[in-house]
C-alpha cells in the first residue's frame, strides 16, 4: 500500500520528546472532529475527551510524580516531573461505561480506534502524540482532578501532543509471522 494513508499509519511514531510551542486549537479541534469518525457498534460515539489546562496539567504531573516518588524515589521522580512538565498538550479519553459487558467492550475497542483517529489526524498536520496509560492514569485522584466519575467513564488513556522535537525510527515486522492463512 503506498497511499497517503499508508504514509501516514507509517510514519506516524510515539514521540517522547516536543518542542516547546503549542499547537492551535484549531489543528486539535479538527483532529478531534476526524476521530469522532471510528467505527462503533450501534454508533454509540461512547468517547469522551478532557482537553487539560495547565492548571490541571500541573496537578497531574505532580500526582504523577508523587507516584513516582513513593515508588522509586525522589530522584526518578524529579527527572520525570522535568519530563511531563515539559508536554505543551494535555488530552484524556475516557469511555462512557456500560451495565453489559459486550457492549462495554465494543465501546471500549471504538474508543481506542477514536484515539488511533486522533493521532494520525493530528500526525498529519506534523503534530506528534503519545498514548499513554501509566500508573497515574488508574489513580483515583486522577479521576478526581478530571471531574470523572469512575462509575460512569473508565480511562482509556492520556494523550499528548505536540510538534515533535525528535522522530524515531521504527520498524515491524513482516506480515508472515502475525498472519495465518485458513482453508
């Protein structure tokens, strides 16, 4: 396949490190638009997004870090406040919950096909993203900083985003040793 969105799944990467400035809210409301468009059983559209502010921003870094701290030290957790301070764009996506497990589930893989939507849209327009889903995202005062009721919405991850200040190399692997042909 060597379409334009056979580039774009290709070169899309995990960027780890951005520059400092912030991308338009346009570019960001747009690539959200496009990731409204993932397949969903019964179209239940079960995404929500949390566009974090720096004050909220701050807030999770510094739970991250406190985490971090109770956990491997205060040294490992200064050198990744540095990192997370360092994000110019902050977005969670959560999942509308459901009493019935089928469709929890269905909703759930919608959602993470939202969030594959929104990192190549952004991709796209040469903003990179990172999706991440560490300890800090399953934290109750998470929830509790986003106004979430874990009742209601399950996290599926922490989205941020930014031009990308450097862009890995990556590979995969051939399609010969995922693939198996039935008869």
């Amino acid at each position: 396949m060597t379409t334009e969105i056979g580039d774009l799944i290709r070169s899309r990467r995990t960027i780890g490190l951005f520059r400092t400035e912030v991308p338009s809210a346009v570019i960001v409301e747009a690539a959200l638009e496009i990731a409204s468009w993932a397949p969903n059983h019964k179209k239940t559209e079960p995404w929500r997004v949390y566009w974090l502010g720096p004050k909220t921003a701050h807030a999770v870094v510094e739970l991250n870090s406190g985490l971090i701290a109770r956990k491997k030290g205060a040294i490992e957790a200064d050198v990744k406040r540095k990192s997370w301070s360092s994000v110019p764009g902050w977005l969670t996506v959560t999942c509308l919950r459901s009493d019935d497990p089928f469709r929890e589930e269905e909703d759930y893989a919608a959602c993470c096909c939202f969030v594959q939507n929104l990192m190549l849209a952004l991709w796209s327009n040469g903003v990179g993203t990172k999706w991440t889903t560490g300890d800090v995202t399953r934290d109750p005062e998470f929830l509790r900083l986003l106004g979430v009721d874990a009742n209601s919405e399950r996290i599926v991850g922490l989205v941020w985003y930014g031009f990308p200040g450097v862009i890995p190399e990556q590979n995969r692997k051939p399609v010969e040793t995922f693939l198996r042909r039935l008869d």
